[in-house]
C-alpha cells in the first residue's frame, strides 16, 4: 500500500548523523546554529530560531509575545489541536474562528466579528500547505492592535506573491516533524525580524539564560531545545527541499487536474500568487452524493491509503468541551462555552474531506493508479 506519508532519507542525512555523534554532539548546536542561518535565508527572515519540535515553537511564540492568562486569541478549528493548546498552554482563550469554504484556511470577515477588547494576537493556519489571506488578515491585526503569530507548520515552500508564509506577521513557526515537507524526526523553527522577540525566545527556550550562556538565568524559561543530531537531519532536509517541493506539485497537479474533471469531488482553491507547498491533497466529497469514508475504504481496496486528518474540529474535541475545566488555568481563566461554538464550514469540510498520498515517495505510475481510482470511485 501506498503510505499517506513517507520520510525521504537518503545516505547523506545518516552520514551528517552519524559523523555528530562520532564528535559527541548531542546536545543543541554547530548543526543547529548552520540549520537556522540557512533557514532564516530560505524564508527570508532576519532571525530563524531552533526548537525541539512545532508545538513548542508555537508555545515560545506565545510567551514571547506576552500572551498573558485570559488573553483571547482567534485561530481555526480547522487544524492539529498544537495551535489552539500552544494558546492555552499559558492561559490564553482559543476563540475559534470559522474558515473558507474554497480554501480551508481562516476566514478574515469572521475574525473582524471575534475581535473583543480582550483579543490580543491572531494564529493563522496555513492548513495543508496553502497560505492564508494575510493581506486581509494584516489589516485587521493593524486596526486592532492586534500580533500575528503564524502556524506555518504544515507550509515550508508556501508563497504569496514570491514572499514565504511566516514573514507576514511578528513572528512565524514550522515544524519538522517526520510526516513533513522535511522533517528532522522532531524538531521545529521560528522565524522573526524582530530582534527583541528573537533575543525573548532564544531565553526563554534555554532556562531563561542570556546571551552569554553559562549559568545565570534571568527568566523563567523551558528546555526546548533541538539535539544536534536532529538538527543534522533538518540540515539536508532544507537543502533538499525545492527538489521535494517540486515532486510534490507534481504529484498535487496531476491530482487536482483529474478532480477539476470529476462531479461531486472538489480540492482547495488556490488563489492567484499563491504558492501550495502541497503537504496534503485532501479533496472534499459531496456528503449528499457519496460517503466519505465509503470513498477511504474504496481507496484503500485499491491499496492506495486515505483518512479524514481531523474529523473533528478543536471546538468539538473532548479536550475543550470537558477536559478544560479540569486544566489549571480554568481557577483562573473564564474559559468559554465550545459546545456552543457554531462553526458549520469547519464541520462539513472535517466531516467530508479524504487525504491521498502526494509526498515525494509516490511515483508517477502510482499518481497515475490513483487518479485511475478517483475515476473509478466519482464516475
């Protein structure tokens, strides 16, 4: 069976491995440091910062922008739950925005309604690898007040008008986790042009220590620094990435053209002068005309694997209907209703939607198989 995700390891990210733990470089460091140089070049960023995996990048973003207990914060139902629990981890309130129907990503005239006295940052979502609207979306931040905090977690190679997704706002995450446009098993980066925010998240993810390292400590801080070995990984992975990148529209192309043709089956729009970076294909079915999980099963009689990535919406998840009144921050923070959270784009598009494999592991004879069976399926 075709896997939905397949890490591309070759020789040359086993031999920098290797060769770091022959010097005994474990911890954070020579790799690291030439891992955010180049990344900070490939995204067009002043600072690129490394951290042990994308939740944690998203969790410093937040306290480096000083989103205090009881801050709100608007961001997508339509994700990986990281996004909205990197807001709560500290205290801030997930205020869950609707999304797109062409698109999937977040829906700017509906976060204009959510913005309230107490709304502090924005978190867009760059889902599947297609960049947000964040010229709308920067002029909202703009009239309110408001930092952007981008989740480009799942869009390395993603474009607006040539300029790369985690660069329009104050500061921008990726992850490198290994189902990733490249991965380093885990690992994960942010990206800044501000100095201050670079100087606050470089302390605050090594024990709150200062520039000079050693041990004075002149914050409370975390661990969450990325071991040296993985950041090796991460290294060739960039340098690979335009080449992975291209196989991956490729494959995504060769996919959307064959859907454009068929009835009852749609993918995300792309609007003009984005760029994808094509982490998922996840078409939408019409629930009227087929079952979405009937399609799954069809696909994966033809040993092509599929799923629904996130079924359910982080408003439905069991995590913030019950299990946030049990979180600590709830003595203190007044937490809202999400069982009232009325997102109905967010629930067709969770409910109906099918990922098919695209990564750069799948050949064009297997593209081929597989446009062949979404024939088969929607005719």
């Amino acid at each position: 069976m075709k896997f939905i995700a397949q890490p591309q390891i070759s020789e040359e990210e086993i031999s920098l491995v290797s060769s770091t733990i022959r010097k005994g470089q474990f911890v954070e460091g020579k790799n690291a440091r030439t891992l955010e140089k180049e990344f900070a070049e490939f995204v067009g960023a002043k600072h690129a910062i490394c951290a042990v995996n994308g939740t944690a990048a998203l969790h410093l973003a937040m306290e480096a922008a000083n989103i205090s207990p009881g801050a709100e914060v608007i961001t997508p139902a339509f994700t990986f739950i990281a996004s909205a629990n990197s807001i709560t981890f500290g205290g801030g309130i997930p205020i869950f925005a609707e999304i797109d129907p062409e698109t999937f990503t977040i829906d700017p005239e509906n976060i204009e309604k959510l913005v309230t006295p107490q709304t502090k940052a924005i978190l867009p979502v760059h889902i599947f690898g297609l960049p947000c609207n964040m010229k709308l979306i920067k002029d909202i931040a703009d009239d309110n007040d408001l930092v952007i905090i981008e989740d480009a977690c799942q869009a390395h190679g993603a474009k607006i008008d040539g300029q790369h997704v985690g660069t329009f706002g104050e500061i921008g995450c990726f992850s490198f986790y290994a189902t990733k446009n490249m991965i380093s098993g885990e690992g994960g980066m942010i990206v800044t042009d501000d100095d201050d925010l670079a100087m606050r998240i470089k302390c605050l993810k090594n024990h709150g220590r200062g520039p000079s390292g050693g041990y004075e400590h002149h914050r409370i801080g975390y661990n969450m620094r990325l071991p040296d070995p993985l950041a090796a990984i991460g290294l060739i992975q960039l340098r690979k990435l335009p080449s992975m990148l291209e196989k991956r529209k490729r494959n995504a192309e060769a996919i959307r053209q064959v859907i454009s043709e068929l009835n009852s089956v749609s993918e995300q729009k792309i609007p003009k002068g984005y760029t994808h970076s094509h982490y998922v294909c996840a078409p939408v079915v019409d629930a009227d005309k087929y079952s979405v999980d009937t399609v799954i099963q069809q696909l994966k009689t033809k040993d092509i694997a599929s799923r629904r990535i996130y079924a359910l919406g982080c408003h439905k998840q069991p995590t913030y209907l019950q299990g946030i009144h049990e979180w600590r921050w709830s003595k203190f923070v007044k937490y809202p209703d999400y069982s009232q959270v009325n997102l109905p784009i967010t629930d067709r598009i969770s409910q109906n939607h099918f990922e098919i494999p695209i990564h750069p592991g799948v050949t064009e004879p297997e593209i081929e198989m597989i446009r062949n069976a979404l024939n088969e399926i929607f005719s």
